[in-house]
C-alpha cells in the first residue's frame, strides 16, 4: 500500500533480530578449524559416488591432509576440459551428486569470455544465509534500522534465465539466486520484472529512476561505479544530490564487485545527511565468500561454517607442484593469497583467480586485493590493483576532485616507458588539476610500492604517470560498443593488452584531452 506517497511494506525486522541473536551467539562460539573441516568432509561424502570422487578415492579421505594429498588444484578451465564440457550442459553425478539445475554465466570484466559455473541449491541457500549474516551484522552496528521495512533495489545482472534443452537453467547469479527469496517479500526487491528484463541499461536505469523514489527503498545495492550512475539518473529526473532526497529512509549500500576505494568519497558526499551505512560483500558467480562485519574498510569475514571449504596459496608460489595449501588455521597477516574453494556444486580445489590479504585472524578477517595475474608489472613494478585503486582514490581526495571511473595501462616509448590513466572525472578539471592529479597517484604508488618506487627513481626505468581524461559517459559507451554495459559487467581497470587498452582510449577519451 502507498502511505503519504511512498509504498509501505510490513517490517520483517524484528524477525530477523531473533535470527541476528541466534547466529550471532553461533559465530561466537565458531570453532574456526572445526568447522571447516566438517564443510568439507561432509561434502567428500556427499560427493564420495560421483565420477570426480571415484576417481580421486573420496572413500579412503578422513582428513584435510588426505584430501589435498588426492586432489590437486584446478582453474576453470582445467575442470571444464576435463569434467564438465564433455557432456555439457546434462551433468549427472559427474563432479556433484546428481544431476546440476543451474549454470551461473559469469561476466568479469570485458577482456574475458563469459564461463559456466555448476550452481546448486544448496550454494542457492548458502547465498542467502550470507546475505543474512551481513544484515544481523549491520543490526548489531544499527540496532534501530529498520531496513527490511521496505523496498531492496540492487542493480545487478541481467535477470533473464535461458532454459536449456535438458531443462537446466543458465543466466546471471543474481537472477538465480533470486528465486531463493521467500515469495512474501519477492515484491519487495526492485527492479519489477517488467523493468528488470529491459535490455537496454541506460533505458533500464532511466525507467528505474522514475518509480524508485516512490518505492520506499531502505537497501541500495551492487557495483559502486554503477550505482553512481544510477544515483545520476535520479538527480537527472527529480533534482537533488544526495541520498537523502530520493531515499529518505535509506539505511543500508551493499557494494562489491570492484574496489571501493576510488568511489569512497563520492559515496561519502551522497550519503550527507542520511543515516545510511555502507557494507561490502565479496561474492562471485562461484558463491559468497565473506561480507563486512564491521565498518567500511575494516576487512571482511570469512564464511566458514556455510557451503565452502577454503584454502588459501602465496601468490608468489602458485604453479609449484609441492606449494604448501594453507588452510584458515595457518595463513598469515600481511601475506597475499590466492583463494582456492570446494563447493556443494561440485568445485574442488577450484582457483577462483582472486587475491586476498589477511588483516585480522580471530575471527579472519580479509581484503581482496585483486584478480591473480592481473598485476601492473611491464617494467617489473609489480603494482596490484588495490595498491592502484588505493592510490586513484587517495590522489583524488588529495586535490578535491572525484573520480567516476578509471583505467590503466602502460606506454613504451624509444626511451623507456610510463604508465596513462584513463580518468573520467565528474567535475570539470583544468590541466593544472590534471598535472597534480598525475603527481599524487605517483607520490601514493611510490609509498605502497618499493619496486615501483625504486624504478621510478631518477625515471630509470618508469617515467612519470601520464593522466588522459575521458569524456562524460566515454567508458559507458566503450562499453556499450561491445554490448557489455551494466549489472555485472566491469570495466577492466587494470588493462595489460595494448590493442584493448588503444581501443577503450580510442572511444572513451576526449580528442581535446589535456595529457599530462
């Protein structure tokens, strides 16, 4: 019902809170190691029968050192040649137990190709009970947040589900997860499906931002640089430029997908006077993996006692055959991971291609600082996407502008060779901004990095940064171009192919651009 204007929906909070107690009193009393350890041999059970288990004598494993001691670790790709494509898409008791309902397609970013992940109930309610975990933690912040008296609007994936010709399902992770909501609170979560199969995105936002002020939203969620877009729209159609005047009762923004750190001020002026708080989930089309319990940047805490067992290899050592997998009861602070899962939808030892740094232990808490391979390394630099989001934000606080998107990429010059930003900036900047905006990136980096820095002396071996603006909306058609605008589609903002990266300046960036 509609109430002065905005639709009303009954409070399912104080359910939730019986829930939020219940589990928080669990997660206290979590053995860490046990726990992980009933995950995964409960799943080599489950599992024990398939042609996977058979061949890796899931019978004879009782503990973790015997099964990382029979089964290796494996890429997607290596599972799809191996055990998956052959009989695509009818797998039946091949790597999970019966036969796989869903297909979850992921998208990454715009350089990959698009991959079919075995998805199953099972990682279905996993994704729900993460969602709850992140909501009783932010009951424990907010006590009084009444987020679920009202609409959740997430800007996602596509939601069309293609049925294959065995009757499994194929589509977006977020528009099967969806089908795991209660059929109560289904009319609750926005887009409608009317709005939410429009294929167009820039029609889908622009439809979206007329009715969203009148829906009551108190949760906002998906990738920052998407939602700012969306939040543009709004301020496009009904005025105002904060939170507040299209969400007064906003009370919580899920975010995930890329690095929060060159949106964080954007976010911070739009959220002005609302009450809302931030929150970030680390999830992928393979499952969720951790959410925020704490405040913004504090880390994420691991999913331990869900639908995944989790181990965790040095980066620096992955290819080696005898590289030691650690497990949560032995990783390090400080030291960075490739994150490897076995899953209840038959992914084992499956290198998921992110990786993690541990900043806290008891309980583990984690940053993601990037995808495995995706280093800014031409010149031996060795500069990880977070350390170049971290830099991108902190330079843009530095010099009081705001950053909508951003990518980078290096130049090889007769003489050397430096790094160019693409920057598309939401203010209008003069060179002089530019040039201090180059400036500051190169200061941040040179304090992270000490191989960045110590190539960057006396420009030996790296010359100074090179920032390139990008016109309003340059990367969205880029993007557009290649039909991969919106929901989870990313810009790649570490881009190591020379023709992409020409190709994203040669029709996101400004033929006036100022270079410096």
């Amino acid at each position: 019902m509609k109430v002065g204007g905005a639709v009303q929906y009954l409070d399912v909070g104080p359910l939730v809170r019986f829930y939020t107690n219940y589990r928080l009193s669990q997660l206290n009393r979590l053995d860490l190691r046990a726990a992980q350890k009933r995950v995964l041999l409960r799943l080599v059970r489950k599992a024990r029968s398939t042609q996977f288990g058979r061949a890796h004598s899931f019978s004879q494993i009782a503990t973790v050192q015997e099964y990382q001691e029979r089964v290796p670790l494996r890429t997607y790709e290596e599972f799809w040649q191996d055990w998956w494509r052959p009989n695509f898409p009818s797998l039946i008791d091949a790597t999970w137990p019966g036969k796989i309902p869903f297909f979850a397609k992921s998208s990454g970013t715009t350089t990959g190709e698009s991959k079919n992940i075995p998805y199953t109930p099972a990682m279905r309610r996993a994704a729900v009970k993460g969602f709850l975990d992140l909501i009783s933690f932010h009951y424990t912040c907010r006590p009084g947040s009444a987020v679920l008296g009202g609409a959740a609007l997430t800007l996602t994936g596509p939601t069309v589900l293609d049925r294959q010709y065995d009757n499994t399902i194929a589509g977006a992770v977020s528009a099967i997860a969806i089908g795991a909501v209660p059929k109560i609170l289904a009319h609750r979560v926005l887009p409608p499906f009317n709005i939410a199969n429009i294929q167009n995105w820039n029609e889908k936002i622009r439809r979206l931002a007329e009715i969203a002020p009148a829906m009551n939203v108190r949760l906002l969620g998906g990738s920052p640089n998407w939602m700012l877009i969306f939040l543009e729209e709004l301020a496009r159609q009904h005025g105002g430029d904060r939170l507040a005047d299209w969400f007064p009762d906003l009370e919580l923004i899920v975010h995930g997908g890329i690095n929060f750190a060159p949106y964080r001020d954007r976010f911070a002026a739009l959220l002005g006077s609302s009450h809302a708080e931030t929150r970030e989930m680390y999830s992928a089309s393979e499952g969720v993996f951790a959410v925020a319990d704490r405040c913004d940047g504090q880390g994420l805490r691991l999913a331990l006692d869900g639908a995944v067992f989790f181990e965790f290899v040095p980066v620096g050592k992955l290819g080696n055959a005898s590289t030691r997998r650690h497990t949560i009861e032995n990783v390090k602070i400080g030291r960075d991971y490739a994150v490897v899962i076995t899953t209840a939808a038959g992914l084992w030892s499956y290198l998921v291609g992110d990786a993690v740094r541990f900043i806290e232990l008891d309980p583990p808490r984690l940053i993601v600082v990037g995808r495995i391979g995706n280093a800014l390394s031409e010149f031996g630099e060795h500069l990880i996407e977070f350390e170049i989001a971290e830099a991108v934000g902190d330079a843009a606080r530095a010099i009081g502008c705001r950053v909508q998107d951003y990518c980078v990429g290096a130049v090889h010059e007769k003489t050397g060779g430096h790094h160019r930003y693409l920057i598309e900036m939401k203010d209008k900047t003069c060179p002089e901004t530019v040039r201090r905006f180059a400036e500051e990136i190169d200061l941040r980096l040179k304090e992270r990095n000490a191989d960045y820095r110590e190539l960057r002396t006396d420009n030996m071996a790296i010359g100074p940064p090179e920032v390139v603006l990008v016109r309003p909306s340059g990367f969205q058609d880029w993007m557009r171009l290649r039909r991969q605008l919106g929901g989870q589609n990313k810009l790649p903002h570490i881009v190591k192919s020379k023709a992409l990266f020409l190709d994203i300046e040669s029709v996101a960036a400004s033929t006036d651009s100022p270079r410096i």
